[in-house]
C-alpha cells in the first residue's frame, strides 16, 4: 500500500476537527484518540467512516471460533483502533468464570483516510491510501466557517439512582474480604472495582458528551470510540495508562499505574499529597509487585535478558490526582507478533492483581458484575505496524440510554478500608461530576 500524506497550512483544535468530521460522516463508528500534549500524549488521532469493522460478543459458550484473538488475526494492514474489553480473558482462561457483557467484546475497525494531530508542534496531516479521499478531507477542513467548538448546553443527566453510600459500604466490606483472603496466602494483592449507573435524559450524541467530560478530564491515553453496528454502544476514556507498545523497532514498553492521591488547589497541601505518595511503603510495594508481575508477562515474549526498568515509582501529576507510574520496556522475539503480546499480558496486571489468576477468579466472586471495556484497552495499529494501547480506567460505558462509571483500587494485606474507599471516591467523583 503506498501511503499518502498532506499537511494543513492552519491549526485547528482536534475537538473542533472531531465535532467537523462527524457532522459530515456521522459519529457511528467515529474512533478519536484524544491526548492532552503531555509527555506521552504528543498525538491526537481521528477516524471517521470506516472501511471494514471487525467485532464479536462474549457469550455464555466460549467458541474458540469466536475467540476475539482469533479475530484479530484477520486484521490486513492499514491503520485500526478499536477496543478489546476485560472479558476477552475468557478466551485465554476458559476454566475461569467470567461475566457476560451486553457491549461488545472487541469492536476495531480500519481507518483509510485518518487525521493525526501534533499538539506539541501543532500541526494537522491527512494520511491515506487515495490522494483524492484525502483532497476531500482537506477541503472540509479548509472550507470551515466556524473555529469554536459548538457545545451542546442542554445536555441532562438523571443522577438519581447513584447511592455512593451503598456502593462505598459493599466497597469496604469487599476490602476486608480480600483481606482475609491475603492473610491465607490465597492472593497477594487484587484490584478491587465498583460501578454505577447513571442515565441520560434524551437520545443525545455521543461526542457532545465526550466534549463535555473532556473539558475538565484530560488524558493522554483518552479519547471516544463508537460502535457502528449498535445504534447505542460507545466507551469513553480519561484514562493516564498506558498498557502495551510496540515501536517500529520491535521495542516494547508498559507503564503500570499504581498508588494515588488527590490535587489540592492549596499548593502546600498538593506538595505535601505528592511526598506522602512517593514514600508510602504500602503504594511503593503495591507498584513494585506490578512491575515484577507485567515483568514475568513480557519475559514469555520478550527476548531473554532484554526486560528493563529505566523508571520505577515516578511522580506523575494529573488535573485531579497525583501517580506512581513505573515503566518496563523489552524486545519482541522475532517469532512474536502484538496479538502474542496482547494473549500474553491480558488482562492488564494493573487492574488484577497478584497471582493474576486467581485474582480474576476472587474478583468475579466479589464485584458481581460485568466490567466489559472497562480495564480493557483502546488498541491502536498504525500503518506501518506500530502498536499502542491504554488501560480502560476513567472511563465511560454508554449504552441504551445508561452510563456505567467505574472506579477501583488496588488492595493488599495492610490496606486500609476507610483509606481505600476515599482513594475510590477520588478516582470516581471527578467523573461522575464531569457529567454535571
């Protein structure tokens, strides 16, 4: 396939873009990955109209026929995002129980033209197979009148049926379950989530309610994908995580998330959130205990004697809480492709736990419900075989009218019930009062 690329001679934001191009194609099957022009988020990438979709559901029997994996397999070159929720595990452990889910299990989709975004440089390219799909690209954008995003103020939410006092009290019961599970020896640490459900008062679009979060929740790895086939499917990503990449090298890199704490508008107490995080013993032995398990997944394809980790417990601030984020980087075998990868590190051990196993069997048995794409991931393959993916944390679920907002913390032998429900509380309200 020769690749196409023509640069546009004006910045216009990517919100401004997204809003323009779906208004044009539509926002079923509108794919955007959204950055914040962080370190990590130098791109902003967008897709509209796509030219082959690829999806599947996870149901009560698992085929390997429709093993999501097995899908991806099929994928030709060219330039795919999509999502991979937390359920495809079932098809790697099928002795496990794993939750069934409405939302489709993978949903990915090629891309042919698509827009990328430098927020550093601030620079807009069209990349594309055909030079006159991207001629008509290029006229859209040149041909707008407006240059402000148009935002939808009539946006409503039915927040009636949130009851975070409920949800907190199973939250710390469930803690002190895992607890004891600990102190047999039977998990070392587990990644413990809650949900809750949040209507919508009207049949709005999904991407002004995109616009509306994105404009106090900015992410690098976040964004909004919609299905095409299901008039009513889409998930929404804040997420800070990155989960997999491969560079064009064969070079891999995961960067787990674990421990956290709150922004403070006082600059005194903020400083002082942050010095509290870097030295707590429990958050830094919950990172490392990551770090050793996302190690032993990349060494099952990763060349021998290549797994590193140039950056252990590293302070990174966002808008509303402070991280520790380590990064593990290794060599991808010769014989070992980005799906080898994915089959090898899913689910995420971030969002597990330790042994990771047995994690997800105790998580199933306590949380009760589905997670679906939430500590799934958003997947990107670029033209020339780049892989990029993110951990689905902040994030939104919609579908049918309902918008499932989860939360969760990761909980080891000396957690603190009282102290991990407020760590909750601070991943969870931000996004629940995104919405208001």
């Amino acid at each position: 396939m020769k690749l196409h690329s023509v640069k546009i001679d004006t910045w216009i934001k990517p919100d401004l873009l997204a809003q323009l191009f779906s208004e044009q194609f539509g926002t079923k099957g509108l794919s955007w990955l959204d950055s914040d022009a962080s370190e990590n988020g130098e791109w902003s990438i967008i897709g509209v109209n796509p030219k082959e979709v690829i999806s599947c559901k996870k149901k009560k029997t698992i085929n390997a026929k429709d093993s999501p994996f097995n899908k991806l397999q099929t994928i030709k070159s060219g330039f795919w995002m999509g999502w991979l929720s937390y359920e495809a595990g079932a098809w790697l452990e099928p002795k496990n129980k794993w939750q069934n889910s409405e939302v489709a299990t993978l949903w990915i989709a090629s891309y042919d033209p698509i827009i990328k975004i430098n927020l550093f440089k601030q620079e807009i390219f069209i990349e594309g197979s055909k030079l006159s799909d991207i001629k008509s690209y290029k006229s859209l954008i040149e041909n707008m009148n407006e240059k402000e995003v148009r935002c939808n103020n009539k946006l409503e939410f039915d927040f009636s049926s949130l009851n975070l006092a409920k949800n907190s009290e199973i939250f710390k019961k469930n803690i002190k379950k895992i607890k004891k599970l600990i102190s047999i020896g039977d998990i070392f640490q587990a990644n413990l989530t809650t949900k809750c459900e949040i209507k919508t008062k009207g049949n709005y679009n999904f991407l002004d309610i995109y616009l509306k979060i994105r404009n106090n929740l900015k992410a690098p790895f976040g964004g909004i994908i919609v299905n095409n086939f299901e008039k009513e499917e889409a998930v929404l990503s804040t997420s800070p995580e990155r989960f997999l990449k491969i560079d064009s090298k064969g070079y891999v890199e995961t960067r787990p998330i674990k421990g956290t704490r709150p922004r403070n508008k006082d600059k005194e107490v903020d400083a002082f959130n942050a010095i509290e995080l870097i030295t707590n013993d429990k958050d830094r032995a919950e990172n490392i205990m990551i770090v050793d398990l996302l190690r032993n997944d990349l060494s099952k394809v990763c060349e021998i004697g290549s797994i590193i980790v140039p950056e252990l417990l590293k302070l990174e601030s966002y808008s509303k809480v402070h991280h520790l984020t380590s990064v593990i980087r290794g060599k991808l075998r010769k014989d070992k492709t980005w799906i080898d990868l994915l089959k090898a590190c899913w689910p995420g051990g971030s969002i597990t736990g330790a042994p990771k196993i047995r994690s997800c069997q105790r998580l199933f048995d306590l949380e009760g419900f589905e997670r679906g794409p939430y500590c799934g991931s958003f997947i990107k393959i670029d033209w020339n075989g780049e892989f990029d993916s993110n951990i689905l944390i902040r994030s939104f679920v919609l579908k049918n009218q309902s918008i499932k907002v989860y939360a969760g913390c990761g909980i080891v032998y000396d957690s603190n019930p009282n102290e991990e429900n407020e760590e909750m509380k601070w991943k969870l309200l931000p996004l629940i009062n995104s919405l208001k």
